[in-house]
C-alpha cells in the first residue's frame, strides 16, 4: 500500500469541503451579528422635557425594517432634543418623540399640594394625570406630572403630596381662575393609563 499523494482526489475533496465550511461558517455568524447602534434614555422623562447628552445611552440592538423609527447613535442628533411624549428609563429613542425647538412654546412648571388619599400612590414623574375640584369639575386634563416628590420630603407633617404639573400657559390660567372661584378648592388627581 502507498500513502495518498497530493494527486489523490479524496485530498482534495476535504480540503473542499473544510474551505467552504469555514466560509459559511463566517458569513452565518456576521449575518447572526447585525447590530446597531441607537440612542436609548436614562432616567424617566415627560412631555416637554429637553434631554441633556447625559441622558442619552448608546444601545446595541437587532434591529431591521424598524430601525428608521429611531435616533441612530451615528446621526447628527438635534441642537435641543425636546419630547413631544414621556419616555421611560431604557426605552428606544423614538424619532416621533422628538419635536422641533419652537419659541413660545415653553410650558409652565405648576405645582399643586393634594390629599394624599386623593392621589393615586402610582403617581410618579412621568405619569399623566387629570385634575378635578370636588364638584367633580374638571380643572385639567391630560397633563404630564414632572416631579412628585416622596410624602416624606416635608409634605408628610401635613397629609398633603405635592405633584409638579407641565402645562401651557393657558391651561395655568383657567386652573387659577377656577381655584379662585372657590372658597377651598379640595383637588382630586385621577392617573390615566
């Protein structure tokens, strides 16, 4: 018996068949790893809010036909990012979350004391919520709360929670005019969603 030379065709079928495993194997795992990079939040953050570079974490996801629906990390990002909807801490950067920078458009940070017990204890930044009198008068609607401080914060003494409300100016207004058509106002805070 001889040893298989190099015209022997066994020879070169393996080498063949281990030349094109390794080229599959390649391109099964560059196609396996088609990340991209986009821009996700840190922190929970509401209508209105102008997001800082340090709320913005570069993300690596799979991501297809759906990508164009978010801020690319390698995009030139806007001068001011501001939200035209809550976001929450982790979330993907939406490109229909983001508005244009517009004058005038500043909204009013409104702060109000409720009862605790008028309040729901799910109520936290970022929530949406509608404001009514005791006459079950609506005095807001749809508004984004932007701080609730803990009860514990130096509203506990008095049984009341203060909330942080973004409103335009001329909701600020009627809310006011409301309240002043009442001898004492007693608020209910309703949480949407």
């Amino acid at each position: 018996m001889r040893a298989p030379g190099w015209r022997d065709p066994r020879l070169w079928v393996g080498l063949l068949v281990v030349t094109l495993s390794v080229v599959l194997g390649a391109r099964v795992v560059g196609a396996a790893d088609r990340t991209i990079e986009v821009w996700s939040v840190a922190g929970d953050h509401v209508e209105g809010d102008v997001l800082a570079p340090e709320d913005l974490v570069v993300a690596r996801v799979h991501l297809a036909e759906a990508s164009a629906g978010y801020l690319r990390a390698q995009e030139q990002l806007p001068a001011v990012i501001r939200l035209t909807r809550a976001v929450a801490d982790g979330e993907l950067l939406p490109r229909a979350a983001v508005g244009a920078e517009e004058s005038g458009d500043e909204r009013l940070r409104l702060p109000i004391a409720v009862d605790a017990h008028l309040v729901p204890p799910s109520v936290a930044a970022g929530s949406v919520v509608d404001v009514y009198l005791e006459s079950g008068r609506p005095a807001l609607s749809s508004v984004p709360v932007v701080e609730s401080p803990a009860l514990d914060a130096g509203f506990a003494a008095t049984g009341r929670r203060q909330l942080v409300l973004a409103v335009d100016e001329g909701a600020a207004h009627r809310f006011f005019r409301l309240l002043g058509s009442l001898d004492q106002p007693t608020l209910t805070v309703v949480r949407r969603g």
